[in-house]
C-alpha cells in the first residue's frame, strides 16, 4: 500500500488569520478623504486613468466664521461646468445623479436640473422644479419628503460617494463629498439630508 497522504484539514480546524489592519481601523460609511484604508477595503482596479482637470482640489474647508455660499450657475456659463469640475467624467458624473434620483424618488419624472458652485469649491445640481419629492431609500430605510434642492444635493452625495470608490486612487469625487457634506450641514433640510444618507 502507498504511504498515506496527509488529509485536508476540515473546514471546522481551519484556522482563519484575520487581515492585517492598522490599530483604530473603521470602516468610513462616507467617501474617503484619503488614501488610507478607510471605506471600501476591497481592491479596486481602475478601469480608467484617473481624472486629469485644473479643478483645485485643495480640502476646500471653510473659515468657521463664513458660511459655505451656493452661487447658481448662469446659463452662459453652464456649458462649460460639468467638465471644469469633472474633466472626462463629467457623463458619468451625471449619469449616476440621474439614476441616484430615480432610484429614490419615485415621483420624479426628468427635467431640467440648475447647477451651482459652492464658495468653497463644491458643486452640485438640483431639479428645476420647484417641488417637493417623496425620497425612499431602500439601502438605509429613509422615507420623507424633501425639497428638490435637497434631493439635488441628497443625490449628488450619494454619486460622489459611489464614484469615489469606484475611481479609487482619483481623489476628486471625494474632495467633492466633502464640500458638498459640508455645506450640507448648514442647509434648513440638513436633518433629512443627513438621514436619507446615513
């Protein structure tokens, strides 16, 4: 008879050898401010090069004595706002605000949407109408209803979020997060907002 070959371990002896992780490693729920392990801790591969555009993104915190100041784009300018901001990405970027709001808001029908820069370099696009929108969100469990200026920036949270894991290695989307969070938290419907992201 052969010598015998040693047998498989059984799945119950197998020994499961955690992940070396820094010490006070958390997952971050939100977009990743830096190159840490913080957020996804998957490895992502890059399906594209990363975004090549003059937008400074410097970390576009605000003096604690000034409010962070939404300007609405003029019409003369827009053409050229989606790719001062986002360089070749600027489709995607509006794609996913796109599907983000008709994901969540189920009254939502299309239409024009306003563009607006934030004094401390942020951006974000808001629905036209003046209305209100049922928001469900089925990830967390928000329902409420919000104006279309906080579903705007509601939508354009959860696509910078999105996007900054999906370009990992493209700081951007989350530089753009950020300033975004943090006019956010100054917004009248701050509560709402903050909910349907959590």
């Amino acid at each position: 008879m052969p010598a015998s070959l040693p047998r498989p371990a059984s799945p119950s002896r197998v020994a499961l050898r955690a992940p070396d992780l820094p010490v006070g490693f958390a997952l971050d729920c939100y977009a990743r401010r830096d190159r840490s392990l913080a957020g996804n801790p998957a490895q992502i591969q890059l399906r594209e090069p990363v975004m090549t555009t003059d937008v400074n993104i410097s970390s576009g915190l605000s003096d604690a004595h000034s409010p962070i100041v939404a300007r609405a784009v003029d019409d003369s300018e827009r053409l050229m706002t989606l790719p001062r901001q986002f360089g070749h990405r600027l489709m995607i970027f509006e794609g996913t605000v796109y599907t983000f709001m008709r994901r969540f808001a189920p009254d939502y029908t299309g239409g024009l949407w306003k563009f607006f820069e934030l004094s401390n370099q942020g951006f974000y696009m808001a629905p036209e109408e003046r209305r209100t929108y049922r928001f469900s969100v089925d990830t967390n469990g928000y329902e409420g209803v919000m104006s279309a200026d906080a579903a705007g920036i509601t939508v354009c949270l959860f696509t910078y979020s999105h996007l900054s894991f999906e370009y990992f290695g493209d700081e951007g989307f989350a530089e753009h997060f950020h300033r975004l969070r943090d006019f956010a938290l100054e917004h009248a419907e701050a509560s709402a907002i903050f909910a349907a992201i959590d």
